[in-house]
C-alpha cells in the first residue's frame, strides 16, 4: 500500500539533463569573438578561484603549524635572568641568525658602560663634595651593599601565612641608608680626580643620546618613577597589596613606557641593523649620531681605566656598597669596548642590560638539533626523545618583571605549554627596586607559589633556574651570613651550595604541595652568564619539554 504511494524519483537520462551542464554550456550561437571573451572570462574566474584556494589551504597549514609550535614563557622578577636566558637560546639553537643580530647590541653595550662610568662620577663629585664641606654622605640615593643589619631579615613561616605579598608590620622590609662618611677615615682624594670628572664630562651627553635612542628600555624601575596604582605581587593579583600603606617613595605618577610584541619589532624600532657587521646602527631620532658616540667613548678610554683602577675610586665604591652589575665587567675591556672599530662578542651581548617592557614575542627557528652538546648531558627522566628537527619554531615570550608589570602576564597563559621560571638566589639580602619594602627572594617565592597553585597553569610544564648561583658564590665568601636575613636558615653552614640546597627544597616543597595535580619538579642552578654550561641546560631542557608536549599531544 504504502509502497504504491511512493512518488518516483526523476533520475537523469544523460549528461545534458544536468542542470549545471546546461548552465555552463556555451550559448547556441556564439561567435567567435564571443566565444574568445567567454573562455578568457572562465580562465580569469578560474585563476582567482584556485588563488582563493591556495590561500585557505595556505592559511590552514599556518594555523596548524602555529598550533604545533612549543609556546614557553620566561617568567620572574625583574633582573632575574630572564633576558639573558632568551639570549642563551639563540646563541645555543639559532647560531646564525644570532651572528646576524650581534651587531645591532653594540649601542645598548656602550650605553651600559657609559652610564656605569657617570654612576661612579656621581659617587666621586658627591663624596668630593662632602669632604670640603664636612657634612655627612647618608643623603646618596645608592644601592648598597649586602652589609645590612639582622633587622632586615624575614621568614620562610611569613611566607607560607601571606601568598598574596600581604606582609606584616614585622615583615615590612626596611630600606637602608648609606654607611655615614664618619664611620671611615676621610679619602683623600687630589686634583687629579677633578681632572678626571673634567675630562669625563663629555659622557653625561653620550648617555643622553644613547638614552634617547634606546628608548624607554633603558630606564631603570625606581621606588620613584613606579605607579602603585599599577603594582601587584602575581599576575592573579587584582590590586596591590604591599606591606604597609604606601610610602611617599612610591609615588602614583605613571610612566611613559612603551612595549613591543616582537623582538624583529624592537630592532626595527630602535633603528638596529641585524645585517653585516659593516653596517652601522642609523637612529631613526633627529640630530643623534652614534658614530659620534662612539668617538667620544674612545677618547675617554685612557680616563676610563684610569678611573677604575685608582684605588681611591674602588675603596669609595666598596665603601658606598655601589653596586653596577654584570656591566662591571666592561671595565676589564675597555680597550676593546671604547674602540672604533668595537664589534660585540657573545660574551658581551650576554652581559648586555636593557629592561624588558611588557611582553615581548621572540620566534625561535632551531637550525640544528643540538646533539652533540645533549649527549654530553647525564641522562634522566627528561633526556628520553631525540631533539626536535631542524626548523621547528618555538615562540619564546619574555616579560617584564617589576610589580608594575606583572598583570601583563596573565593573558598569555591560556595556551602556554612550558614556563621557565627564574628565581635569582644571590639577593636574600635585597630589596626589590620598585617596592624596597620587599625583599627580592621573598617576593620570587611569592611568585612561584602563585604560578604553581594556579589551575589555570595545571597543563603546563614548570621549571625552576635558580639563578646567579656564581653571585651567590662570591657573597658568602665575602663574609655576608645567610641567616641574618633568612631567619629560619639557621645554624646550617653558611657555603653557597648548602644554601643553595636548602633553596631548592623550599621552592620544591611548595611545588609539591600547592600543584592542583601531581607534576615532577625540574630544578636547576644556573649562572646565565656562563654560556657553554647554560646553553648544555637548555639542549636538555628543551628535549624534556619537547618530550611533555609530544606526550599530551598523545604522540609519544
């Protein structure tokens, strides 16, 4: 019955009763030049049809690519390693590309020695100064030395009752005056220091220029130009809770900091070539000339050592606690640095300061594997894939690390695979630059503990340098005793790889306790700076990294 109701389907008896056929069938009386027009018609549409296609096909490769590449974050403080760390990665997987790019450091490392030159200037006309004048140097905005008094010490049980940064009155951070001029014999110091503030002079409009053409990069965070308004502890912070209500140091005037996404954006930027190494930097400012910068610096290269090498300047500066970094190191080179023809070595760029400024996105294509220097590493749970083929990309994103920059952060961990996480060791006894309330080490574990609770951050793989152990090497022997400032240290011995140790378990621990899921805990010590044992780190990290993202990709 039902079958009897069925209506029958039409079927096509042949090929021209398709209605498509019929539609693209020529027209029954088409001329030739009709004909001509139709067909180069059809032969345009086609081109642009099969161009649209290559463009999908082409867009669909690119997100699938994109979607594979390892995504990793450097995360920590601010002069914690993290930059240095980024150049450890070029150097050691992209040797090429980074040869091509050394050059454009050249301005930023001569901006580096110059201002450490005028800082010690400074230190000099100040203490000058005061002696004609009989009066006290207490007044000197300058970083000091480590020799603080217990008073500034703090607690791993603090830490562990305050994981927002919300410290005590007990645990407020005291920041530190300069030892009085009277606590020592008067430096005696003669005309031939004045002569050389005279001769030097010209470097105060050199580190002018080179300011102005490396941007806002170049400026160092103070408690003085950082907004509070814009601070938190962690990226999860949604104000700013320090540890006592705001001094009048911590100022809410905001800063004219600018940031790039693109580290080929920052060199485009600041007018860098990344060409050969016979091409100058050209600034992109009016009226600056880095050439001319560059001759000014090698007039002043006999001064240069000559003023580092009195031993009336090195026992002001050891007296005073200045403190000038990793670009202390350039005065063992001024020959070479202060020169013409200077051209930066690796050992240079690594050393190389410029503040990071929001989040910068790197893109690292490897151009080998590295084997050669991961066979040389022991091998462990991490060391059990072959290194990734030449070619792969991997986006390196390297963030800002001051409590004015860390709310940046938290948008770009929805997709992150891996997290580097630096904690520079060495500053048990500093005070962070924006917030001299809070001490560095304290406030690197406050940002572990926050990235590692984090369910957000759950999938993600999390590694711990603990940086500038050789730092740390150097303050222990210098006579500075851990426990005065970490209370809960104890009676253990006070030697660098003891403390170190007992570091690693505290960062461990809170790893083990506060992760939403059980994850292995990757640790290591480092010294960024030293490049052949960093970049063996890296090609063994990488593998392990690699290895987890192949293995929640379910194709290991």
């Amino acid at each position: 019955m039902l079958s009897s109701l069925r209506m029958p389907v039409p079927r096509l008896s042949n090929e021209g009763d398709d209605p498509l056929s019929i539609f693209m069938k020529p027209p029954p009386y088409e001329t030739d030049e009709e004909r001509t027009d139709r067909l180069r018609r059809e032969a345009e549409e086609k081109r642009v049809s099969d161009q649209i296609d290559e463009y999908i096909k082409a867009e669909r490769a690119a997100m699938k690519k994109k979607r594979s590449d390892i995504k990793l974050l450097l995360l920590g403080q601010s002069e914690s390693g993290k930059s240095t760390t980024l150049k450890n990665f070029q150097l050691t997987f992209a040797p090429k590309a980074w040869r091509e790019e050394r050059t454009s450091w050249r301005a930023v490392i001569q901006f580096n020695l110059v201002r450490s030159v005028n800082t010690i200037l400074d230190v000099l006309s100040k203490e000058m100064l005061s002696a004609l004048g009989g009066g006290s140097t207490a007044h000197l905005n300058i970083a000091q030395s480590s020799s603080r008094p217990p008073s500034g010490s703090w607690s791993m049980d603090a830490l562990d009752a305050n994981l927002d940064g919300n410290f005590s009155s007990d645990d407020e951070q005291e920041v530190y005056q300069p030892i009085p001029a009277s606590t020592f014999p008067p430096l005696k110091f003669t005309s031939s220091h004045s002569l050389l503030k005279l001769r030097l002079a010209p470097l105060r409009s050199v580190e002018c220029d080179l300011k102005t053409f490396l941007g806002a990069g170049s400026t160092e965070v103070t408690a003085s130009t950082s907004d509070i308004s814009q601070m938190v502890a962690t990226p999860f912070d949604i104000d700013y809770r320090g540890s006592a209500p705001p001094s009048a140091s911590l100022t809410r005037r905001r800063t004219n900091e600018f940031a790039v996404r693109s580290h080929a954006a920052w060199k485009r930027s600041l007018g860098m070539h990344t060409g050969s190494s016979k091409t100058r930097p050209s600034s992109p400012k009016a009226g600056l000339d880095l050439d001319g910068a560059t001759e000014v610096i090698a007039g002043c290269k006999d001064d240069i050592k000559m003023l580092w090498h009195d031993p009336l300047i090195q026992e002001l500066l050891k007296r005073r606690g200045v403190k000038l970094g990793d670009s202390a190191a350039y005065f063992h080179h001024v020959d070479r640095i202060a020169n013409r023809k200077y051209e930066p070595s690796d050992d240079d760029v690594l050393r190389a300061r410029l503040r990071t400024l929001g989040v910068q996105e790197h893109k690292l294509v490897f151009e080998h594997s590295a084997d050669e220097g991961r066979s040389r590493l022991p091998t462990t749970d991490l060391d059990l894939l072959p290194s990734a083929d030449a070619g792969s990309t991997w986006c390196i994103y390297d963030v800002g690390g001051s409590r004015t920059s860390r709310a940046a952060w938290l948008p770009f961990f929805d997709d992150a695979h891996a997290i580097l996480f630096l904690a520079p060791i060495n500053c048990f006894d500093e005070q962070l630059a924006e917030d001299p309330r809070v001490n560095r080490l304290q406030d690197s574990m406050i940002l572990w503990k926050s990235i590692v609770s984090s369910k957000l951050l759950t999938g993600c793989s999390i590694v711990l340098f603990l940086n500038k152990y050789d730092l740390l090497v150097k303050k222990l022997q210098s006579g500075v005793q851990a426990r005065d400032f970490v209370t809960n240290y104890g009676d253990r011995e006070n030697d660098a790889a003891v403390f170190a140790k007992y570091m690693r378990g505290k960062f461990k621990t809170l790893l083990k306790d506060l992760s939403p899921k059980p994850r292995p805990f990757y640790g290591f010590l480092t010294s960024v700076i030293d490049q052949q044992n960093t970049g063996l780190t890296l090609s063994y990290l990488r593998d392990g990294i690699l290895r987890e993202h192949l293995k929640k990709a379910e194709i290991v």
